[in-house]
C-alpha cells in the first residue's frame, strides 16, 4: 500500500473500510491476518461488497479436486504464497480500497491505499483465479502440463494434483514451479506422498507440517478434511466446541454448520446431527431459549462422540495400482429419517487382488412432511444419480456402472417409462434414467 497525497483525498468514487487482525494459531505460514471488513456500510448506506460483483466460479469445485485427488498412485499439494497479494489492481480502482492507520495512539490518522487484490472483497476470489487462468492460458505452449493442471487442480491459491506415473508427476512439479515464477506467483509447501518427489523438492519449500487441511478456509472450531503425506490417508480435523452451558436452537446450528465433509465419508455422524437439528425444528422451538432437557442431552452426547472421529483413518487412493480391471459400483437406500448414496471403486490388479474404497457419499434427512418408505427409496436412487454424474465428471476414469438398490418397488418404477407413473414418481424416474443411461 502507499500513502495517499493532500491532492488525492477527495478523489471519487473512493472507500474507507475497517480492518482488523485474525489469529490462526495452527498455520504454518502467516499466524496473524489483516482481514478487511468491505461490508461495513459508509455514509451512503451502502458497503463495497454490496456494489461489487462477486464474479462467476471458474474453478472446479473442492469435491471435484480431491475426488481426482484420490484416484492419483502419487501426488504432491502447495500453495501459492500470499496469492492475493502478487496482483495489482488497475489505478483507477484502488481509491475504493483505502484505510485509516498509524503507528501509535500518539500520532495522527493517515489514509493508505491498497494496491494490490484485498482478502475480505467478494470478488477478490474471483480476480486472483481469474489471473491464475489467465497465466496458464499465456504459457500454455511452453508449460502444457502445467498449464492443463493449473486450470482443472487448484482451489482458490491451494494446488491437489497427481499422476499414476511418477517422471509425469515430476515433470509437473518443474514445470508449475517455472509457469507461476513467471506469472509472479511463488509456489510453497510443497508435499507429497511419494520420497522421489519430495528429494527434489528444494527444502525451503516443502511443507513441515504432517496433517495438511485439504479445506484452506478450515477453521480452528470447523471439523475439516485432513491429508498425511508420510502415511497417505485422510483424516478429520475435529472442531473445538464450547461447552454445553446454555445450549440453544441457534447454538445447535451454528456447530452442525461447522462439520466439513466433502467426501460424505462420515455421512454416518453428520447425518445424525442433521436428523437432531429436523427434531427440534419439528417442535417449534425458539432460537435463543435453552433446549428442553433432553434434546440438550441428546446433543451433549454427540458432542461427546465427535472426538471419536480424530482416530479415523482412510486411505488417500482409491484404487490398487497398477490395476487391470476397473468397476464403479453405487449404492442407495433410505429409512424414515433420512436417505442417502454412495460410490465405490472396485479395482482388480494382475495378480487378481481386489480393492474396493468408498470414494465418496451423499445423505439427507427425509422431509418432514411424510413419505412412503419406497418413495424415499426412490429419492435416494435421485441423489445416486447426481452423484455419479459428478464422480464421472471429475475423475474421468473408463469404467463399467453398476448401481444397486435392494427397493424392487423402485426397480420397477426404474424400468419403465415416465410417462407410465403420476407425477411424483415420473419426473423422478425421468431424472434417474436421463444420469445413468449408460449404467447397469
């Protein structure tokens, strides 16, 4: 930032806005960050992130990225250092970032202006990845690897990539380095499951940490997704809550809102705190009126099991390597309380030695207004649905369909046409025959 000159003070359009200090105590990199409040109204009643367009996503999603993710024999994770820091915003727009500062309570006020893209600005996500993309499309002739990995691998500044094969993977690894180095984008802590990689790996820039949250807007009270490298498996970061003293509707929210799981790889518990917050809707419960006794217990011993989950363990890859033969099986089913989906890969090497890992899972809770038991099923076969299609969309494997339910009500209703049902039934079939055409 740089300050502002007597002659540039009244400048229009311009925005002043408060910052303050955030402390992440279990970063390895920057423990203290400036984080600038844009959604502080001005006198015009109206706040900057108010006026701004966010801009659309042009990343894929964080699921996508880790499903990939898994299905890599070796793979390396980074980040872009200060990301939002290394793009400099036009001239004529910097006015509209502006503070208020001094050094001691002794001195007077003195306005800066920012330069560069500002963390707390709705579109300061979309500005950086858009340069990020940008960057590859500029080199990709000289970087194509890189370049092909930049645009489909990289959440926000955070890079999850891989290869079955490791001269691939390092060729990747050089060639990242060398594209972002131009663009003005330092890549840092580098990791990797595999020793080949992480020896050539210059040691100021590998990562020291041994659990790598896979959500980089993990919080110290959010359960997150966890990777270690030494030992290749996913974990879960598991949340500090508060104490149960004065447990309230909003209270419950607020904590079950915390519970990250991508993956649904712990469909199972989070399901279960889904179904506690539909009861206490049920009853109308006020906000901010302490729970009745026992839903206050109830929840007090899930609070209590969730530290369970820190001793969960599962394996980063999802298929045996070098496999020979491939199979993508889902499954789904329901109960009165909730529904739900779930996608494995069966992979069969040379030898005949089987692998079959949960890759990933989807639940709801059933609504409240009820249903028939088959036509639950018939919503879990829905979700199934949806949620093949965007495991073959992100992991782009070649692979025979087998999709199961143990409901022949809906076996039924599947294998005819829509038009032969009424309505709730036939729109439902339409959507499931129109997602897995080509499964069995």
């Amino acid at each position: 930032m740089r300050e502002v000159t007597a002659s540039e003070h009244d400048v229009r359009p311009q925005f002043i806005f408060p910052h303050h200090g955030v402390l992440k105590q279990d970063s390895s990199t920057t423990k203290l960050r400036t984080v600038f409040d844009a959604s502080c109204k001005s006198r015009s009643g109206l706040a900057l992130n108010v006026v701004l367009l966010p801009g659309p996503t042009i990343q894929d999603t964080l699921v996508a990225i880790v499903l990939r993710f898994r299905t890599y024999r070796f793979v390396v994770s980074a980040d872009i250092e200060k990301m939002y820091r290394q793009v400099l915003v036009h001239p004529s727009e910097q006015p509209l970032q502006r503070i208020l500062w001094r050094n001691s309570p002794h001195e007077q006020l003195k306005t800066y202006q920012l330069l560069m893209i500002t963390y707390g600005l709705n579109n300061s996500p979309f500005l950086a990845t858009r340069v990020l993309v940008q960057l590859a499309k500029d080199e990709e002739t000289r970087f194509p690897m890189a370049a092909r990995v930049a645009t489909r691998d990289f959440h926000v500044d955070n890079l999850l990539t891989g290869s079955n094969d490791i001269r691939d993977l390092k060729q990747i690894f050089q060639q990242m380095i060398d594209m972002l180095h131009a663009g003005g984008f330092p890549l840092r802590q580098w990791s990797s499951n595999s020793q080949a990689i992480f020896d050539v790996i210059p040691e100021t820039f590998r990562e020291t940490r041994t659990l790598l949250d896979l959500d980089p807007n993990s919080t110290v009270t959010a359960l997150g997704l966890r990777w270690e490298p030494a030992a290749d498996t996913l974990s879960f970061k598991i949340p500090r809550w508060k104490g149960t003293y004065g447990l309230t509707k909003r209270k419950v929210l607020s904590q079950m809102s915390s519970l990250f799981d991508p993956l649904g790889l712990i469909g199972p518990t989070i399901i279960r705190a889904k179904i506690i917050m539909q009861t206490l809707w049920k009853h109308h419960l006020d906000w901010d009126i302490p729970l009745p006794l026992p839903f206050e217990e109830e929840w007090t011993e899930y609070q209590q099991d969730i530290p369970h989950l820190e001793h969960l363990r599962v394996p980063r890859a999802a298929l045996q390597f070098p496999y020979q033969c491939l199979e993508i099986h889902g499954f789904c089913d329901a109960s009165q309380l909730a529904y739900g989906a779930c996608v494995y890969l069966r992979s069969i090497d040379a030898s005949g030695q089987c692998l079959l890992q949960l890759l990933t899972a989807k639940s709801r809770v059933a609504p409240v207004d009820s249903k028939s038991i088959p036509r639950l099923e018939l919503d879990a076969a829905v979700l199934l649905a949806y949620l093949l299609t965007q495991v073959i969309a992100s992991i782009n494997l070649s692979a025979p369909v087998y999709l199961w339910t143990d409901s022949t009500v809906v076996l039924n209703w599947i294998s005819a046409p829509p038009l032969t049902w009424k309505t709730f039934v036939a729109n439902r079939v339409a959507e499931i025959q129109e997602h897995t055409a080509s499964a069995s």
